[in-house]
C-alpha cells in the first residue's frame, strides 16, 4: 500500500509545481512591463519619435543647434534637422511645398502670411538691434545718426527680410537717411559682410553680433529708438508627422527651452 502512496505524492507535488511555474512566470512579465514601460525613452519623453524638419529664421543658426541637440537628448529616438535662411526664403518654401515640419520666423507678418499654411503660431522669443562695426569700432561709430555719413559703408539686409524691414523702421522713425552699399538676404550675411571688413558698419539682431565677439563690435541703439522682433513658431499642416512637430514647437516655450534662448541673448516672448 505504500508505494501506491508515494506515487500519488509524487504527482501531486507534480502537479503543483506545473500550476505554481506560469503564474510566477505571468508575475515576472507584469513586473519587467512595469519597469519597461517606465523607463522607456518614448514613456519618458512624452513625444512620438520621428526625423524632424524645421525651417527656421538665420538669426537662430547657433542657438537652435543647441535647442535641437538638447531636445534630441530628451527625446531619444527624434531627429531634428534645421533649415535656416531669411524668413521671406523660408516663406517662400512652404508656399512651394518644400517638405518640412514646423516653421520659426524673425517676424509676426512673415508668419501671418502663412496663415493657411500653418498651425496656430506662438511668439517663443524676441530679440533687437544694435550696430555692428569692425572690431574695435574703428570709425568710433556712436549711434544711428553716424551711419548717414558718406564717407561710412553701411550694409542693411534687403527691405523684404525682417531684419531689414526692422532697420528701415528705425531709421525712417529718426529721419536719418542711410545708403547702403549693398542689401543682404538674411541678417548673417550682413553681419559677414562687417566681419570680413567688407562694411564699417550694418544693423544686425544682438545675438548675432554675440556670435562673433572677436571680429565685431556691437553699438547698442537705446529702446525708445529700437525695435523689437519677434519670433513666432508654428507646425506645417503637411507635416507627416504632426504630433511630433507640434511637440517640438511646444518644447520651445518651456523652461528647458528658453534656457537656452536666454543663454544666447534673446529676451522672454
């Protein structure tokens, strides 16, 4: 009689073990989903990961490489590529479908041009201008009157480009007639122009001129006779990948963000 017991033991350990091992097993699964789904870089992140392109406005060249490079690093997984050039460029490439995500201008009316083009745009930072000479200031220019002075080479960007529409407006509002010796299509080539000692002097956005500190000098122009740029971001409506882009035009508001932008000397929207 004992060694019928004995099986009968046997099998039922047996069988208790065979139930006991998938639920340990399902266990285990919950456990390490749990722990994937908290440490995993989309879960973390927040945005859905895809290759991005933002055209953006010249005068952000250097500080949205470090945007770009610190969203990446929040959103493994997203790509960021920048397309920079004048605003009225960038304008003019979404209205012939380049392909691209989401838009930053140097201005309001570039962007509000692009009305049917964009989502609804939001001002992520403003900027203005100051005076950019050769280093040193040689010709010790002081404020916008001395760049009406014949004898002084001016450089402005083209009356389209925000920045110049900027610098006429400032000058129009002081009555001071300057004629420059050339119009650029974009702020960085004004500022190129000054630095290689192509122009005594241009009117440029004061970042720009912190991003060449050994080649020029920068004459702050007093408020009451600046003006104020702004810089609006908005998602493409035929961007194929629009939660993501909107992500990322969103992200440019936080403080992460502004961070950066302040870091380089733009001001607060």
């Amino acid at each position: 009689m004992s060694l019928p017991f004995t099986r009968r033991r046997a099998a039922a350990a047996l069988l208790t073990t065979a139930l006991l091992i998938p639920l340990a097993a399902c266990g285990n699964d919950d456990s390490g989903t749990g722990k994937d789904k908290g440490s995993g870089s989309e879960a973390a992140s927040g945005a859905p990961k895809a290759d991005l392109t933002v055209l953006a406005a010249s005068s952000l060249t250097d500080v949205f490489k470090k945007a770009g490079a610190a969203y990446e690093k929040e959103n493994p997984g997203t790509k960021v590529t920048f397309s920079f050039a004048g605003s009225q460029e960038l304008a003019a490439q979404v209205k012939q479908g380049a392909p691209a995500d989401a838009l930053v201008t140097a201005d309001t009316k570039t962007m509000d041009g692009l009305s049917g083009d964009t989502g609804e745009p939001v001002v992520i930072a403003k900027n203005r201008l100051v005076i950019a000479t050769g280093e040193g200031n040689p010709e010790k220019v002081a404020n916008l009157k001395d760049l009406a002075d014949p004898k002084l080479k001016v450089v402005l960007a083209a009356p389209e480009v925000p920045v110049g529409r900027y610098s006429r407006q400032i000058l129009d509002a002081r009555k001071i007639d300057v004629k420059p010796v050339s119009q650029e299509p974009n702020v960085r080539a004004v500022l190129s122009k000054v630095s290689l000692g192509e122009a005594d002097a241009g009117l440029v956005y004061k970042t720009d001129a912190a991003t060449a500190p050994d080649k020029v000098d920068a004459v702050e122009i007093p408020d009451a006779e600046n003006a104020i740029a702004s810089y609006p971001a908005a998602t493409l409506k035929t961007s194929k990948h629009g939660e993501a882009a909107a992500a990322f035009v969103a992200w440019l508001s936080t403080p992460a963000a502004q961070q950066i932008l302040r870091g380089a000397g733009f001001q607060q929207p």
